[in-house]
C-alpha cells in the first residue's frame, strides 16, 4: 500500500520530471492552494524531507477584495468571523456589567472602522506568519495562477505575464471554494456582497439583508445585530439544515428574541439601488405568492453553495488535454476522491472544502493534509477519519455539536432504539443580569440498549465550542452514557450539566434544571 502512496512510486517516470535545459522547476510535492489543508501538507512535508512548493492565488472578489497567504479560514472566515463575534459578546458584557456594580457610560456605542482595522491587521499578521512558516521549513511559495499542462505539470502566470513551469511527483490540490452569487436574481452580483467582502469593509454595513439560512448566514447577521446593527435573515427553508433541527430551530428562537429579524419562506427577486444609494430589494413569500420590498444599506449572500475554483483559488485546473481525466461531483463539482484522499489519477490527490464527501472544516483539512504528507513519505499508512468531528455554529449563543444529529441517529438506528437525554439550564453567569436563558439547551443521543453509546452530543450556550472539544475526545474514545454520568462535573459551570443529564425525552417528564 505504502509503495504506490510513497514519493518513490512505482509509476512509469513522466518526462517533464527531467528537463536538462532547465526551463521548469521540480519537486517531489506540488500543493496547489495556500489555505488551511494545503499549507499544513506542504509543512509536514517539507519537515518529512521532501522538496515542495506551494502556488497560490487569490482572486478578487467581485467587489474588489483581495487577501493574502492563508486560505479563507484566516482571511475570510473563522478567524474575522470569530474576532467580530467576540466583539459582539462583548457589547453583551457591557449591558450585564452594571448589574454586577460597574459604572458603565451610557450609552454605549461601537466604532467600526476601528474593530475592522483590528481585525484586519492581525489577519496580515497572520498572512506574514505563514511566508515565514513556510521559509524556515524551506518549502517554495508562488503566488501566482496555475493551470495543469499535463498530469505532472503544471504551468504558472506571474502578474506580469511570466509563465513559470513546475513540475511534481505527487500533486495535491487544496483550493477550497468561494462563495456562489446567485446570478440568476437581478442586482445580486452588481450590488451585493458575500462573506469574502464583509469582514474586509472600512465602514459599517449598515442596516444589512443577510440572505441564507447557512452557518454563515446566521453567524454574520448574528454579529452584526450584537454591534447594534439592523439585520435581518431571509431564507427560504430550514435554517442549518445539515444540523439538528430541533437546535437549529433555538437557534434562531434566540437571535429572533434578541433582535434580528427573520424572513421565513422568502426568496429575493431582484436588487436595484435608489437615488439616494440604498438598496432596494424585492422578495416574493413562497407560501402566500405575495411580493414585498424593503430598503438596506447591505445585501449579503451567504446560500450556503460554495464555488468551487480548481486552479490555485481561481481557474480551471481540468486543463486543455482532457475534462474527463479527474471526476467531479455533478451536483457540487467537487473532485472525487477515495479514503485515501487521492483522486483517479493515482499521484494526484485533493483536500478540504474541494473535495466531494468532506467536512467544509478547517481542522479537518489540516489533519488530512498532515496524514496525507505522512503516507506520502513513507512515514504512516493512517487515514483520517470525518466520523465524530465536532464543530461550533458562533451565532450569538453558541451551538457545538459532535456525532450524529438526533435525525441521523434515528434514521440510522430506528427511534426504539435511540435514547434522548436532555435538559433546559441557566447559567450562572445570566443569573444577576436577569439574561433570558429560554434556548440554552443540552441533548445527548445515545443508543438505549445498554451500556448506551453516546452517539451525539449537542450544546447551545454560552463557550459552547470550549464544552464541546473536551467531550468530543470522549465521544471518540466510544464513551458510553454511563461513562459521561460518572464524570464529576467542574462546578460552576455550563458544562457540568451534560454530567448530571438523567431525564430522558421518552420520559416526558420536565428537563428544566432548578438549584444550582
């Protein structure tokens, strides 16, 4: 197995590996993409020993935004994403700190332009910080587009119209994806924007139309009505809909109780921009067939569909010699790939967001790229495994979740055979402030046959990523309900309820925790 893997395959030598006259440059690994999966393979690598380089490049966004080395998790989404959330939370913490006997000047406002700054600034920092990374491990950066010539080779144009050959024993393509305007909705690429443009604005949104009932849609309009700002959420379905309904369903509850504003069953129709430079957009409700309007200063399209740019983060990596020679999915475009991470050309293999069947999650990506850059040496036959990895929605109260939704697990297993245990719980810290604690809410599944395997985990609260990491190494190991209840709980804390969790849904009896 290792053999066929190894940098030192058995595979018939390509003549572009070999060019006397110098006019291309080899490696043993080309990783094309510099974002999370892609840098994180070509590091253990190069650390293995290997000779590896990496392209990569960004294209701008409709809007004109452009970004550095890193991939959209550093520059256009987990890490902005958090950064703005957490300054919401904290808009949170100055209305609760006068219960708590703090003199708090009144009333309270948020600049913008200088949270943006600072968010921005460390990004760049970041940007730096992967250059250095990848000079110290030695591994060669080019940042320009790249197209495959053959399947060893491919052909890169510097800015100033440069073409520079590379050719790679082993190539890995980590390009991820960027967001999908829906094109067909009149106004919608001319005048609005998506996820890769609203962490980089120099000015407040303003009032904001955030369109999508994904993850991204309900973290930014999340954010933006915590700084104060008017959002609103129009999506046509179900919110979350790869997650637990029954939390996706308290999410929403809660941001609609404190402040944003749901448009349910709408579609857009068209955007047009008005004299007097707002936005005004036309939606129709699918249930009723009757159209409305309403004026914003921000449409942002968060759908969810992800485009997906096979060439260095732009382009079309299925070069001129053939479209068939590297499947995707018809659905999603994404490249098809095996356990193995490898495409159907043995030496090429794909990552991350691009690839069909894979967690869009940024640890994912840089522990299949590691394991990858392993096998590929010769140092380890281990494959990643995507069962039980757990994630945080960052929406005002937080939902982390590792293993299978409720839905999955009766789907699955059958609802006889599925227990739910569950609870409402306050925590301590919305006890003085009076905070409404309606939607904080725990459920494990677990099998009911004993000794009951726990099967998922769900949290909506505060820290909920903080809680959900440590019983995910649990849930991993095959812990058992059981286990979990002879966990001592750290007391006081949120997380402790999921130790003391002992009523079940089945039961019907009340799961509001009382005391402390």
């Amino acid at each position: 197995m290792l053999s066929t893997m190894s940098l030192h395959s058995d595979l018939p030598p390509d003549p572009t590996l070999d060019d006397p006259k110098g006019r291309q440059q080899c490696y043993d690994l080309l990783v094309i993409g510099g974002g999370s999966g892609g840098l994180a393979c070509a590091k253990e690598a190069a650390q293995l020993g290997k000779k590896v380089a990496v392209v990569d490049y960004v294209e701008p966004s409709p809007r004109g935004t452009r970004w550095g080395l890193g991939g959209t998790c550093v520059n256009v989404g987990c890490i902005p994403k958090k950064l703005m959330h957490q300054a919401a939370l904290l808009g949170g913490s100055l209305h609760d700190a006068s219960h708590f006997g703090w003199e708090v000047a009144q009333p309270i406002r948020h600049d913008w332009r200088k949270m943006a700054e600072a968010v921005q600034n460390y990004v760049k920092s970041l940007n730096w910080g992967h250059r250095v990374q990848l000079q110290d491990r030695k591994v060669k950066y080019f940042n320009f587009k790249a197209s495959f010539v053959n399947k060893h080779t491919v052909c890169g144009v510097s800015k100033g119209g440069k073409e520079t050959l590379l050719s790679a024993e082993h190539i890995v393509i980590a390009t991820g994806g960027r967001p999908r305007y829906p094109t067909h909705i009149e106004g919608a690429l001319e005048y609005g924007i998506t996820s890769d443009d609203i962490f980089w604005l120099k000015e407040s949104p303003g009032r904001t139309l955030v369109v999508g009932a994904s993850y991204v849609a309900l973290e930014c309009a999340g954010f933006l009505t915590g700084l104060g700002l008017d959002a609103t959420v129009m999506m046509r379905s179900v919110p979350l809909r790869a997650f637990d309904q029954q939390m996706a369903s308290l999410v929403t509850n809660h941001m609609a109780s404190h402040g944003t504003r749901f448009l349910r069953g709408c579609i857009p129709l068209k955007v047009e921009r008005l004299s007097d430079g707002q936005l005004q957009v036309t939606w129709v409700d699918l249930a009723s067939d009757r159209k409305d309007t309403g004026t914003f200063d921000t449409v942002l399209w968060a759908v969810g569909a992800m485009e997906f740019k096979h060439m260095s983060s732009s382009g079309n990596w299925k070069s001129e010699f053939g479209e068939g020679w590297c499947p995707t999915s018809p659905d999603t475009q994404k490249i098809l790939v095996d356990a193995q991470e490898a495409t159907s050309v043995p030496h090429i293999y794909a990552i991350g967001d691009v690839a069909e069947g894979r967690p869009e999650l940024t640890p994912t990506a840089i522990m299949a790229g590691r394991l990858l850059a392993r096998r590929l040496c010769g140092q380890s036959s281990d494959l990643m495994d995507y069962d039980n990895v757990p994630t945080t929605v960052f929406t005002p109260l937080e939902y982390g979740c590792v293993g299978l939704s409720e839905e999955e697990a009766v789907a699955r297993h059958g609802e006889d055979s599925v227990e739910v245990y569950h609870a409402y719980y306050k925590p301590l810290e919305f006890t003085v402030p009076e905070r409404d604690a309606s939607q904080c809410y725990i459920k494990v599944v677990c099998l009911r046959e004993p000794p009951r395997l726990v099967l998922g985990l769900h949290f909506l609260g505060p820290n909920a990523g903080e809680v959900t990491q440590g019983f995910a190494l649990g849930i991993k190991c095959g812990a058992s309900y059981e286990q979990v209840m002879r966990t001592v709980g750290i007391h006081p804390t949120c997380a402790e309820e999921v130790v003391k969790l002992r009523i079940s849904k089945r039961s019907g009896l009340d799961p509001t925790v009382t005391g402390c």
